[in-house]
C-alpha cells in the first residue's frame, strides 16, 4: 500500500501528516516555528532550523504511523507566502535569515514608494487608460500599493543595509527564492531553483496575465537584477523532476507537488469549481474563491494562482483580515473559555443571549496591521463576558459577509451557494451557523478537522494525483462527502440577521 506525506509550514506552526489511500490520517506530527525578533518590527527564521525541523516533523509522523521512508509514495509541501531568502549561489551560503512575510523592517520604504512622483505618476495614467479601455491589468494597475507584505520592498532594504547582497548582486552571483524554493534547493542538493507559481502570484513581483515576473525593465528601474529570481513551475513538481532528470527529496522520498497554504487549504477543502469558495479562520483569516482559468480583479482584493497541475490551472481572488488571531485571544481573556469549540455547550444551554450586543472593529488594512481598537455595542447591566465573546464571534461572520458582497457587487455573476470553512474558530458549532444565516449560504466543515489539517489534505491529494496515488478529484470529493458536516441557513431568521448585520455596517461607518 502506497502513503502520501503533507508537509505544511505555517506562519506559527511545522505540520506533517501520513495519508493513506483511502484519506485516513495515520500518523501526524506538529512542531512550533521559532519565530526571531531582534529588532522592533523585525521577523526571522533560521533556515538550517527550519530545514532540520522540516526533516524532524516528517520522521516523527512516520514514527506515529509506524511506517518507513519506503511506504511512503511521495510528499505534497504546502508554504506559508511571501517569507523569503537569498543566497550566494556559487557556495550557497544565505545574506541573512529568512525573512517573513509578517517583517516590517521595510515601513519607511513602502511609505516612500506610495508617496513617490513616479508612482503617483503611472497610477495616474493607469486609471485615465482604464476609463477608455477598462482591461484587468489597467484596474490592477490603477489600484497597486505597495504594503509590507510583498516582497520587493525588503530586497531594496537589503540592497540599502547588507553590503555582501549589494556586492555580489552586482557581480550575478545571488539567488533568491520564497520559502518553498529553499526547500526544494536543498532537497535537491542545490540543482533546483524554482518556484511554484502559487507561491510566486503572491509576492508582488509576478504579472498574473502573462504568468510570468514582471518585465526586466521594473526590476532595473529599482536596482534588481532579474536573473536572481527563481523559474517559475507547475505545482506538478513532479513533472518538472522528470523533464530535467533531477532528483528532489526529503529523508529519501520525492517531492511530488508545491503549492501556497492556502492554495492548498483550497484544494483539500474540494473547491474545484469555479466560484466555490473556503474561509480559513486562525491566525488570520483568508477567505478564497475559485475563480476559474481565467484571472479575476474586484477591487480591495488580491487576484492570485491558486494552482497549476498539468492543464488545470485555477485562478483564485483573496480576501485577508490578520485580526482574527488577536481578536480570539482577545475573547478568551473575556469569556474564560480555552478554545472557540467550548462555547457550543454554553449556547446549547441558552446561557447568554446577544441580539443587540455588538462588536466593532475596523477595517483590517491590505497588510500585517492588527488594530488595537474596537467597540461592544449594546452593552447594559445584564451584559455577560460570555455574551460579549459571543459577540466577537459574531463579528467574523459580519466581516465574511461584507467580503462576499463586496465581491458580489463587482462581479454579479458570481453565484455562492457553498462556503468551506477550516481554521481553529471553525470547530465553534454556532460561528458556523451564524455564517450559514448571515450570508444565506451552505456551511460545510470537515467532521474530523481536529484530526486532519485541511492544508496537508490539499497538499497530500494533489501529490498523490501527480504520483498516481489517486486517479482524479472525484476521489477526494467523495471522501468530503462522507466526512463533512453542513451547516443550512435557517430562513426563518433571515430579518433579524439583516437587521443586526446593517446595524453593525452603520457602527463601524459611524465610530471608524
């Protein structure tokens, strides 16, 4: 019997789980990601740890299962995006340590560069040809800004403070790669520099309608010599592996397939079809959706690849809000409970009751920018601290229905009848259903998510279809349908739930 391993590097967390072919987890493995700071703003991960812990997770998830490396048929590696690294590439020696994509040591530079003439000038051209020729390349054009998270201001950071970088950057002697691609470097002893194009649509440097970097004329203008940027490849890796005859392993198994985490989360929640859709709902919260081979643009949104595997290509539009973690922490310290899932008995036990109890919060703006600031509503005398962590839990299906009718104004034909959830707040019963109300859609949740990792399930399924564990997505829908668990809209509430959702719009409009 053929295994599939999943490794998935989160943002806090080192995850590996053993699939057999029938999708049972048999073995699984979770590590903490030492997160360095030593400077304000600054976030860094070693990367010999962080390979070292890739190879410690996936051995002791073998040991869980009780297998050896040759059960194993191949891994799927799932990524966090945008943390990057860059190295020399004659002894392959990194500058510095990875850099993450929650780093804001780049802040004066991403103000200087959205205040700069230049670009004032080129977005102010974009938006007059948008008006006569109105093409998506135009509409992202006119609405770029440059934030925190992508990656060209921090290579200028280095190019401004690390002396070695500047030098051998003028010499053609630095590569630079995301987190993937470090990890496929060095499992195939240096021979591969590559990135999947998942990973590559997030970082800012990607043209999402040639599928290809930006033209070498924008990385010259700031200084960057294109040639240190990695190819650009299917998720398929595998296929890659054998057209160049290169080996590519982790404790002697092959890599079959790379993709972001949450292109991955997307896979394994099975949303094949165009304009299906998934909430991850942890440290942050991305909601996104499928939006076909072709690339969509909705404004205040990211149009990414969600995935390649030989001739299907999904591309995928992203919503993000980096409140969700803080705001779970800030529930718990009110409503005394240890995780989201331990309210569904409070709400069972009609303990609380929050109908005119709100919280509000603003927009979360497009970068790592978690706002101190908020506002409970309604308070009175018979106010519980379970009603308002009940409260904040409500507001994140506010916020998801917000993000869908943004989504639903620019794009009419886009037709939502299901949502996929997954994510440490989706275990909560009630958020669920709250969603499912609130948004008039079909909630699904995976009945086993406490066991298996939605982002390894994506990453072990599409590794298995490229090493021939499974035959076609069929396969891992009907597994779905025998494990998830729907949450349906009860309409008998449908007035209640408009009316609070458009008080909650006129506070936060009101207060932020």
């Amino acid at each position: 019997m053929d295994y599939i391993a999943a490794i998935d590097v989160g943002t806090t967390n080192l995850k590996c789980q053993i699939f057999s072919p029938d999708f049972r987890v048999m073995g699984s493995c979770i590590q903490k990601i030492n997160i360095l700071k030593p400077f304000q703003g600054w976030e860094e991960i070693n990367p010999s740890e962080l390979q070292n812990g890739v190879k410690q997770v996936l051995q002791n998830a073998l040991k869980d299962a009780d297998l050896k490396s040759n059960n194993i048929k191949s891994i799927g590696l799932s990524t966090q995006r945008n943390t990057f690294i860059t190295w020399n590439k004659k002894t392959g020696e990194p500058y510095h340590n990875f850099i993450t994509w929650g780093d804001s040591r780049s802040n004066i530079i991403v103000k200087e560069l959205n205040k700069s003439i230049t670009f004032k000038i080129v977005k102010y051209i974009s938006k007059i040809l948008y008006l006569i020729f109105a093409s998506k390349q135009l509409k992202v054009a006119k609405s770029f800004t440059f934030s925190n998270i992508q990656i060209l201001p921090k290579l200028l950071w280095l190019l401004q403070n690390n002396r070695k970088f500047r030098q051998d950057m003028k010499n053609n002697d630095v590569q630079f790669g995301t987190l993937d691609t470090w990890l496929l470097y060095q499992a195939s002893n240096g021979k591969l520099h590559v990135t999947d194009v998942s990973c590559a649509s997030a970082t800012g440097l990607f043209n999402l309608f040639t599928m290809s970097w930006m033209p070498n004329l924008v990385f010259q203008y700031f200084g960057i010599t294109s040639t240190i940027l990695p190819s650009i490849c299917d998720s398929n890796i595998l296929k890659y592996l054998i057209d160049n005859n290169i080996t590519c392993k982790i404790s002697n198994i092959t890599i079959a397939c790379s993709l972001a985490d949450q292109s991955a989360s997307l896979y394994g929640t099975g949303s094949f079809s165009k304009y299906t859709a998934k909430v991850t709902m942890g440290t942050g919260m991305f909601l996104d959706i499928n939006c076909g081979s072709l690339p969509e643009v909705c404004l205040g949104y990211f149009p990414l690849v969600g995935w390649t595997l030989n001739d299907d290509i999904c591309f995928s539009l992203e919503a993000v809000d980096y409140n969700s973690g803080s705001l779970i922490q800030l529930a718990k310290s009110i409503g005394g409970f240890n995780n989201p899932k331990e309210l569904n008995m409070l709400k069972q036990g009609n303990e609380f009751s929050t109908d005119s109890l709100l919280f509000v919060l603003p927009e979360s703006e497009p970068s790592k920018s978690i706002r101190r600031d908020y506002s409970f509503i309604g308070v009175t005398t018979c106010t519980t601290k379970t009603d308002m962590a009940i409260s904040i839990l409500e507001s994140f299906a506010f916020r998801i229905k917000k993000i869908l009718d943004n989504y639903h104004n620019e794009m009419p034909q886009m037709k939502l009848n299901t949502l996929w959830v997954d994510g440490g707040v989706s275990r909560n019963d009630y958020i669920c259903q709250t969603i499912a109300n609130v948004t008039s859609t079909t909630v699904v949740r995976m009945k086993n998510s406490n066991r298996t990792e939605v982002s390894c399930l994506g990453a072990a399924f599409m590794a298995g279809l490229s090493s021939g564990v499974w035959k076609n997505k069929r396969e891992l829908e009907n597994f779905r349908n025998r494990t998830d668990q729907k949450f349906v809209p009860d309409n008998n509430d449908y007035f209640a739930n408009e009316y609070k959702y458009i008080r909650w719009l006129y506070n936060q409009k009101c207060l932020y």
